[in-house]
C-alpha cells in the first residue's frame, strides 16, 4: 500500500474529526468508510475571469459526491449529488455501479438501512448481468447479505484500537491473542509494544533520541507463542539486520547481518517457530530473494530469486506453504498473488486479476488466503479457498470497502483482522498576499479540476503563470502505483495528465522555456533520480547521473537555477547520515558539493545567488556556489518546520516564506521529520529583520510556490494521519450467511 501524505485544515478540525470517527464507530457490518479526501473550503474554485461555466461531467460529481460525504462529512450534499448523477441521461455504467454502491454505502452509515438496501438491490438488478461489473455487483450482494446478518444479531464490527499523532501505520503488528501491538516509535526509532488493552506504551529497545542514531527499528513480527519478537534493523552503515528480541526487553541478539543485503522486507514466523520468511534485497545488483532464515543458527535458505520487483509473503497455519503477492508485470505496479510449498519445490499462481491484490494472511484455520483488492473501487477484504496449495474456485468478497488501508497488521487466532487506515488528505490551494503587507486578499481555495479531488501535491507554477504542475494520485490507488504529472491551465481550466514510468514522483520543476519539466522519482527498478519530461509527448529522458558522495542517487529535494543550466539536490546517504546540498551544472555534467552539512530543505534565491538553508541553527543564507552562512534569518528556537520543500523565495526576492511550528512538544519533532503539529506560514525579510505570520489557515505544508507575479501562492499542503483499526467477527459473519458473494 501507498504512504499518502497530507491533511488539511478541514479534516484537522476537531469537530469534523470527531463526526466522522463517531459514525464508523456507529456503523453495522459493511459501514467502514474512511476519511479519503479533505480539502479547505469549497469544492471547487470559481472559473477563471471570462470563461463560461462547464457542466460538470459524471465523473466530476461522483468527485464532487465523495468531496462532500469524506471530506466535508455533508451527507446530504453528497446523497444529492449520488442522485443528480444517477437521475442523469449516458452516464458510464462503471461510473453509475461505482455512485450506486458509494450512495447505498451512505445511507447505511447514517442508519437508513431500508434506503441503502433500496440502492443495493438496484445496483445487482441493473447490473448483475454485465461481467465488467460482477465486482461491483458482488459488493452489493454481500453487502445486503452482512445487513441480513447484522438485522439477526450478527455481523462484523469494526473498532478502532490506536488513534492519533503517535500511531505507526508503516509497521505496527498485532500478536497471535490481540494483546499487543509491536510498532516501531517514530519519537526516537526503538521497537516498542503497545498494550491494546491500557494503551501502555513500552519500549523494547533503547537507541536514545532521535538525532543519536544507532539505528532504527522497521519490521517486526511476533514468534508463536508471543514470547519474540523478530524485528529488522536499519543501523548506520546504511544496511539492515534481523534481531530477536524478548517481548520484556533485554539485550537483542542478532540474526542475521551482512552488508550485502541492503535491505530486509517483511517478516512473518513459521507456525512451529524454526524459521523466519523475509525478503532480501540484495545491495549489489538491487534484486530480491524470498529467503528463509533459521531462527536457531541465522542460517539463510533462498526460496526464490526476483529482479527489482518485492514480493511480501505469509505462512500458512500448517507450515506448509508460503503465499505472495508480486506484481507480474514490469511497467505496472498491480500486483497478482501466488503460493510455494515451503521447501520451493512447488509453485501455482492463486489470483490473477488486472486489480491489486495483497496479502493480508490466512484464516485462523487454514482454509482461505485472505487479501485485499481494489477490485470494485473501494479496499475491500477478499478470501480464496485453499486446499493441499492449489486455489478452489473463485475468490470471494468477505468484507466490502475497508477504506484506505496502508497495511495490514495482522490477523488473531480468533481471526480479527487488524490493519492501519491513512485517513490524512493532501490538496493544492490557491491565495492571494498583498506583497507589500504580506496581507492575504483571496483564498485559500483549493484548485479545481483533475480526475479526483484531494490527491494532489508539489504544486509548481510555470514560467509564464499560466499553467501549474502539480503530482496526482488517486486515494485509492495502492501497490506502490507512480502518481501521474498533472498540467492545469489555468485560463480554460482544461488539466492534461502524462503517466509517469516512475515508482513515485516529486519536485516537479519547470524548466525556463516551458516546454519541459523535472521530476525526481525512483524508477521502476528502485534507482532514484531526475528526469526530464518533454510535454508535448510525455517523453522521459533520465539526466546526466549525478555522483554523491558515496552513491550516485540523490535525495527528493531540488532547485533549479533561472537560466536552468544549474540543479541543485540534496543527498542523504544510507540510514541517518546527513543531508547535504549538491550542485549539477546541467550542460558540462559538472557536479560538485555546495553544503557539507546536515540540511533539513532549502531553496535558491530567484537571482541564483543565494540558498536558503535548515539546518540545526535554523534558516540561514548562504552562498550558491559554497561558503560560509551570511545571516540566520530565523533562528532554531523560533521552530521553524522541515517540511519537504516548503521553503520559498518571492519572485522579487526581498522575502522568504518559511512554515512554523506554532509552539513544540517537550519531545520535539517526530522521527523522520514527522510533525507533531500543524504549521503556520510566515514571512521573514531575505535582508534580515522580524518575521511576520501570515492570515492563512494553520496546516501541514508540504511545498510553496509563488506565481510570477508575485501575488498567488500555490500551496500543496496536507498530512499523513492513520489509525489502527480491528475488524472483529467478520469470518464468522461470511461463513454464517446463505451463500458468499463470488467474482467470476
């Protein structure tokens, strides 16, 4: 699953939180909608001076639907909005499956159950027989089915177990008798574990802070009968470790350590306790292994051997095979799922379908691999019946829309299901400042238009002003799936998308004639770097490989000079080793070092001559081409944010906007850069001089960029928000009701 980032103001309001975490825990059996968009104010921003209002299009108000009911938490605008596009004339049948189901969901959620089955039982009759939407359909069977269920006493129940700023969605696992959360904390990196009962945090490791780094905890699994934990470690020399641990602390031992695997993916024990299945990532060549590591003597048995592409992999209950998810195919990220017998003798593929399929697990009792799809829109939970290592028949819907689900945290031996929800959002806005008095006159209004509403970020605005860039990518979309690079004009309001053959992508920077743009990314084998994208045919061309210090992939963030002969780019290399700021001349492929020190972001001045960096004594300026800092324009008590690429220069240079901390926990900032809190935006004198808050809503800002005129802002901002969530009585509820839903 994807890591989105963001989160506006609306979704941060406390009262809005609090509606929509009261209605899932209110809700019966399939009523389990998350928070998946949310953006400040009104859905759209009004049309550019001059050009005329366009009817919205279906898909425009199935956006505008889900804006509404998600974000803004409007039921009754969204139930509007469902009925508007299913009253309307043409519409696309998968569009009207996908309104029908989301507006029966709604009705469920707010307790009008007659009404929702209304709109289920319409979406099978109107659409049961068309075979392009049987997972749609079979999403409205299960659905009336688990309402029959709940209306006799039973059902699932879904409830939230770990909410707020502390929640680890990246590796929290549950234990066999769902007493314990193992999670990595973020305040300084150690293994600790989480009594679900008290919600008693306990370190189980003990690294120090977050700036003393030793290392950090990532995966970790529980061993069988609770008493172990098998974790993997990133340390400082830039590779990973598998360590075992005691679930009372001590001293952990390892198992397994060799700096030419650079990194270990997942973990999960054999039933009898003998082994461990991982995935290595080998640092010579960047491919992956399945492999076997004996828990007794560390001892690595390979299962299979892959490319670039990462497998993740569950034991079966009786030990005897290991089940996987891969994505077939090079250029796309959907992955298909597939079983071994644990000596790799054997191997069938399970699932295979153009939807991304995951592993979650198995059933308590063996007989289903359980997974999640996207299949009909929406996560959903799905099982596939397996006997002796071969699939039977069909997979079956066992629990519609989950929401966004970021990873799976485990199943329980009384088969709840945990897993971790991104409920944060990320949008682009638009305001108004006053330069003079840095005054804001308009906005902020998110910006209108693209195929969805809250998946967009890094918004840049083109030389001329009169297009912006930005990243877009659905909230739902999952398996590791590249965003896409977004044109918006903003005179027509007319947004051209060019696919990106890029794991993820950011920074999207202009180039001074227009025409091309650079993007960082990691491409589909994992080699992280820039690459310039022609506009008018969407072609990628990697730039001259840039040599850092001891690797030649640089970090995400970038500046690029005015003429665009210059690139500046951070670097960090391996696990916890400073940043610092390199420049590559784009014409003779001249790179050298500019800042040898540990910075946080930074940006160049609009007359190339300066960068704004920072760093541990706050925001300084010094020298484009290498020196000595000029001033400290803020200092490093007045809390400035290290937020992505969140500083910015005005095109006139006299100021630079900077996010602030409003006030800092006595623990400081989260690990890995993770704000506590919300930012306020100021702006300090690029001479040096007092600072001044601007009048904008507070936020997590993620990027700034300022039009050329000098006056609007584009702001991507949003924030990375999860909770951790169980699924209780769901397999009883699918095994008890007459008949499982089935996709053909």
């Amino acid at each position: 699953m994807s890591r989105p980032i963001g989160e506006s103001e609306e979704a941060m309001n406390p009262s809005s939180t609090k509606r929509r975490a009261e209605s899932r825990r209110q809700g019966k059996g399939i009523a389990l909608i998350v928070a998946l968009l949310g953006v400040v104010g009104a859905a759209s921003a009004p049309p550019a001076p001059g050009v005329p209002e366009q009817a919205p299009s279906a898909n425009d108000l199935l956006q505008q639907a889900i804006h509404q009911e998600e974000a803004l938490g409007d039921a009754a605008a969204a139930i509007g909005l469902y009925k508007r596009l299913l009253a309307a004339d043409g519409v696309e049948h998968v569009i009207a499956a996908r309104a029908e189901l989301r507006l029966a969901m709604l009705l469920e959620k707010i307790g009008q159950a007659s009404q929702a089955r209304e709109h289920f039982a319409a979406l099978v009759e109107k659409f049961g027989a068309d075979p392009e939407l049987a997972s749609f359909v079979a999403a409205a069977r299960a659905a009336l089915a688990t309402a029959e269920g709940s209306a006799q006493g039973g059902g699932a129940i879904a409830r939230q177990v770990w909410a707020g700023p502390d929640v680890d969605a990246s590796f929290a696992r549950v234990s066999a008798d769902g007493k314990y959360l193992a999670f990595t904390d973020w305040e300084t990196g150690d293994l600790a574990i989480r009594d679900l009962a008290t919600g008693e945090k306990r370190r189980l490791t003990a690294k120090g802070s977050a700036l003393d780094w030793p290392g950090v905890a990532q995966y970790s699994a529980f061993s069988p009968d609770g008493s172990r934990l098998a974790y993997v470690w990133a340390n400082r020399e830039g590779f990973n470790e598998l360590r075992l641990i005691g679930i009372d602390g001590g001293e952990p031992r390892v198992l397994y350590r060799n700096e030419e695997v650079a990194r270990i993916w997942g973990l999960d024990w054999a039933p009898d306790g003998t082994d461990l299945v991982a995935v290595f990532d080998r640092a010579a060549d960047r491919t992956n292994q399945l492999v076997l590591v004996s828990v007794t003597d560390g001892s690595t048995r390979v299962l299979k051997s892959f490319d670039w592409r990462i497998p993740f992999a569950a034991y079966s209950p009786d030990g005897r095979h290991i089940a996987y998810n891969f994505p077939p195919r090079e250029d796309q990220p959907q992955r298909d799922l597939f079983l071994m017998s644990r000596d790799g003798s054997r191997e069938v593929p399970l699932v295979e379908h153009p939807a991304d399929d995951s592993v979650l697990g198995w059933s308590p009792d063996g007989s289903r691999l359980l997974f999640a799809s996207n299949r009909t829109g929406s996560n959903g939970i799905w099982g596939l019946r397996v006997s002796d290592g071969r699939p039977q028949g069909d997979p079956e819907l066992l629990q519609p829309d989950i929401g966004r689900v970021v990873s799976g945290s485990g199943i329980t031996r009384t088969g709840d299901f945990y897993y971790a929800l991104n409920i944060g959002v990320q949008d682009v806005y638009i305001a108004t400042v006053d330069p003079a008095t840095g005054h804001v006159t308009e906005g902020p209004t998110p910006l209108r238009g693209g195929r969805f509403f809250g998946g967009k970020t890094e918004a840049a605005w083109s030389p001329d002003g009169e297009h912006l860039a930005y990243i877009s990518q659905s909230p739902l979309q999952g398996g590791g799936a590249a965003g896409t690079l977004s044109i918006h004009t903003l005179q027509t309001g007319q947004v051209r998308d060019i696919p990106l053959q890029l794991r993820y992508a950011a920074v999207p920077t202009w180039l001074p004639d227009g025409h091309a743009i650079i993007v960082w990314g990691p491409d589909v084998r994992g080699r992280r770097g820039f690459y310039r994208v022609d506009l008018s045919s969407g072609r990628m061309e990697r730039i001259v490989p840039v040599a850092g210090r001891d690797t030649p992939e640089p970090g995400r963030f970038a500046s690029l000079s005015a003429d665009g002969t210059k690139l500046f780019y951070w670097v960090g290399i391996g696990q916890g080793i400073p940043r610092y700021i390199r420049m590559l001349d784009l014409e003779t492929a001249d790179d050298r070092e500019i800042y040898p020190d540990q910075v946080g972001t930074f940006a160049l001045s609009p007359d190339g001559h300066w960068l704004a960096v920072l760093n541990e004594a706050g925001i300084q300026v010094i020298p484009a081409s290498g020196g000595e800092p000029r001033a400290t324009l803020v200092p490093a008590d007045a809390n400035p944010g290290t937020s992505r690429h969140a500083l910015a220069w005005t095109p006139d240079g006299r100021f630079l906007l900077f996010p602030k901390y409003a006030s800092r926990s006595p623990g400081g900032q989260l690990f890995y850069g993770v704000p506590a809190e919300p930012h306020e935006l100021w702006r300090v004198p690029a001479d040096g001089g007092a600072a001044q808050k601007l009048d904008l809503p507070r936020s997590f800002v993620s990027r700034i960029s300022f039009h050329p005129d000098g006056r609007r802002l584009a702001i991507s901002a949003g924030r990375a928000e999860f909770e951790i969530w169980a699924l209780e009585g769901w397999l009883k509820a699918t095994d008890a009701r007459p008949g499982a839903a089935r996709n053909p």
